[in-house]
C-alpha cells in the first residue's frame, strides 16, 4: 500500500513557506515592522491548536503555518535591514523609519 501522508506534509510545507516569502515583503514595505506581534499570536496560537487537532496530516500543517508566522517575525527585521543596504524597494512614505547602512552614503554625510 502507498502512503501520500509524507508527500502531502512536504508539499503543503514547501507551499506554506514560500507563501510567507512574498508576505514578508509586502507587510514590510507597507507597514515596516510594527505589526511584528500579530505573527507571535498567530504562530502561537497555530501552534497550540495544532496539539489538540487529532487528524495528523492537519495537524502537522497548522504546526507549519505557526512555526512560519513565528519565523516571519524575524524575517520582518531582516527585511528591513535587506531594505536599508538597498536590496529592496523602499517604501518612501516610511523613508524615515530606515537608517541607510550605505558606507558611501555614510561618509558623504560625514564631509558635508
């Protein structure tokens, strides 16, 4: 007999973390990272639920989901250095929230 239960966990996890990915840009680029808490409460309470869901499959995926949303919390502040050195867009209406790691943009201020 074949069992899909492996295949099904590793499909669903592979889609669930590369759903994050483009969500971590987007939250970051429109709100920065004070929103950082709502991931902790939703990967927390993920994974609580994922205890008490009998079915495995379901189980293991909610699981996935929490772990991913408590990942996405440091992957907000990472994002915001990744924006900062430039390797993403920066949303100008929230300019002011970034401190430019530039050193050439750094040492231009200096000897203005």
């Amino acid at each position: 007999m074949i069992h899909f239960t492996g295949i099904i966990i590793a499909v669903s996890t592979f889609l669930i973390i590369g759903i994050f990915h483009p969500v971590v840009i987007k939250v970051e680029y429109h709100t920065g990272t004070k929103l950082w808490w709502i991931f902790l409460v939703i990967g927390l309470a993920s994974i609580a639920a994922a205890l008490f869901i009998a079915n495995d499959i379901l189980s293991a995926l909610i699981g996935v989901f929490g772990a991913s949303s408590l990942w996405t919390i440091g992957e907000l502040f990472s994002q915001k250095k990744r924006v900062e050195k430039g390797w993403f867009p920066m949303n100008p209406k929230r300019s002011n929230e970034y401190q430019p790691t530039d050193k050439s943009n750094a040492s231009n201020q200096e000897h203005a």
